[in-house]
C-alpha cells in the first residue's frame, strides 16, 4: 500500500517548514507533497510575506517531492468568474470557503488512484516520475475544468476536447498569470486526470489538438503527457454551490512560468526590504542568522535560473533525475 505526506499550507510561518524537514529526514524515502499558497502580485496579507515566502521556499526545494503552487487572487478570480456570477446577488464576494472549496477538487483528483480503480491510473510516485525531470524542479501550476455553478442554468455539457483545450487556459489556473505566453511559457510534464463518463479516443484527440494550440512543450521531452481516467466522478460537497459534472479534468503541470511569482512577487519585494534590512531584527531575535537570508534569496535564485534553462539547454546526461524521460507515456 503506497503511503505519502499530504501538506497544505500557507506562507505564514515556519512550523510547516520545521514539520516537512522532520518527517523527510524520518521516511526520506515516502513522497511528501505541498499544496502551498503563494503571495498575490495585487495582494498581500502581511508586510513580512516575501520574507516568509522565500524561506518557505528555501526550504520546499529541499523537502518537497512536489509543490503545487496556489496563490489567493487566482482563487477570488475562479470564483467571482464561474460561481459568484450566476449566484443572482451582485454583491455576493468570494471568501476562503469558496476558494478553498476548489482546492479540495484538485487535491481530490490528484490523490483519487490511491481510493478508485481506472484506465491507467496515476498514483503520487507517478507524478512525481513524469512531471520532476530534475529533484529541485518540482514546481507544479494546475487547472480544474469545467467550474460551474450549481445556479448556472445557461450551463450545457462539455466535451473531452472542452475540457482538455480550456484546462491550458490561464483562466482556470490557480495562479494567477497576468502576462501568460503559449510559446515562451513551455511545460516539461504533464498529468491529465480525468474523471467521470470520458472517453479514451475523444481524449487522445483533444490532446493532440492541445498540443498544435494551446501549449508548447520543451525541445528535449516531446512526449509529456501521462493520463488517467478515474469511472468515478468529482462529488458535489453541501453548500460549496459547485455542481457535480459528467466529466472533469485536473490538470498538473510542470511548466517553467512557476518562476515569474517567484522572481515578481517575492525576489523582487524580498530585494526592496532586505536592502534597508527591514524588519529582519524580529526574525534574528527568534534564532536566525542574516545570512540565512542571503543563502535562501541565492537558492531563489539558481531556482529561478534551473527553470528557464530548460527552455533554452539540453539537460546533460549525467544530471540527477528523479525520472527517466522514456518512462512518461505520451496518450497518442
């Protein structure tokens, strides 16, 4: 029976750090997951964010297998877009409920091959084979469709090709991309999860489509998909006013855009703060030493530097790697 570590966790503070260092050097050998909510380019929720933000990072490169990245104006936007909207209340507002409502049905796909049985199931170990190309890398963006409220009536069922085409569109990402670009923001994996009535051939279609529209993949992985259709659909919680679809697709990918609210909305405001030394006397006085914030804003960095890398090098063949290339399964 496959065991992993399931973390959700803010940027706030340094316990869930501490936790993920505990239980990697206990059972270094099971896959620790993070699903972990980012700062917002156009909000924030304390002025010590970039601060705790990078460390969090510093620390999720070393200690993570995979790290979901999710930031909070995403969140309000997916739920202000397909489900305040057809609420009938002009001045209902997105709350934590909602958006974390939608963060249950990612959760709830990517972990589904450990309760359900399916074509070609993906369990976490196999994620982490087909979407990690290098240990540090493991930075995932992710997208859900359809999102439909249950007081949408105007709604009509999607197709596989609906579904697979839109789950590439930064309107249903969980990170908020202000600037996306097909061409220059290139994945090195992909895991498609689908759940519900959906169909082998229709799917194998709609990613061939995909691939020529709506995403590039890197030179050096042309086969960077891995699929998985799960009989058992997405359940309809009480009260999250989400309805339960015939088909869904969760979609995790690896794509070398996770550097940008790395470099926009921590490096950058981590530099402005840093350079006047501001505030760092509260986190010295709790233990640390300055310099731990340098080497984390380096590691950041080379981080950084790794991603875009990868659009531009052949990765060398003496690299560690946490997955062989010709293990990821292209559905053609």
């Amino acid at each position: 029976m496959q065991s992993d570590f399931l973390c959700l966790e803010s940027q706030c503070k340094g316990l869930g750090a501490l936790l993920q260092k505990e239980m990697k050097s206990a059972y270094s050998k099971v896959p620790q997951i993070s699903f972990a909510i980012y700062p917002s380019l156009l909000m924030s929720t304390c002025v010590v964010e970039p601060y705790n933000a990078l460390l969090a990072t510093h620390g999720m490169i070393d200690y993570n297998d995979i790290t979901v990245v999710l930031d909070n104006e995403a969140g309000y936007d997916l739920v202000a877009q397909h489900l305040l909207k057809y609420s009938g209340n002009p001045q209902a507002k997105a709350s934590y409920y909602n958006i974390n409502s939608l963060v249950c049905k990612v959760v709830s796909s990517m972990t589904c091959g450990l309760r359900f049985v399916g074509e070609q199931q993906i369990m976490i170990a196999d994620m982490q084979t087909n979407l990690v190309p290098f240990p540090r890398l493991h930075f995932m963006t992710c997208s859900l469709t359809p999102i439909v409220s249950e007081s949408n009536k105007e709604y009509t069922p999607w197709n596989e090709e609906d579904i697979t085409l839109r789950a590439f569109e930064k309107e249903y990402m969980f990170i908020k991309f202000h600037d996306w670009d097909v061409q220059e923001d290139q994945y090195c994996g992909i895991s498609l999860i689908y759940r519900g009535n959906a169909n082998v051939t229709a799917i194998n279609s709609a990613i061939q489509k995909a691939k020529h529209s709506r995403l590039k993949l890197v030179e050096w992985c042309p086969t960077g998909f891995k699929t998985s259709i799960i009989d058992r659909g997405l359940s309809a919680l009480t009260d999250d006013g989400i309805m339960a679809t015939d088909k869904s697709l969760t979609m995790i990918g690896n794509n070398t855009a996770v550097t940008r609210p790395f470099e926009q909305r921590i490096g950058r405001k981590f530099d402005l703060m840093y350079s006047q030394r501001a505030f760092v006397h509260w986190y010295v006085g709790e233990g640390m030493e300055e310099g731990e914030f340098a080497e984390a804003r380096e590691d950041l960095g080379l981080l950084v530097k790794d991603y875009t890398d990868l659009k531009t090098n052949r990765p060398s063949d003496d690299e560690n790697s946490t997955g062989d290339a010709d293990d990821t399964q292209n559905q053609e």
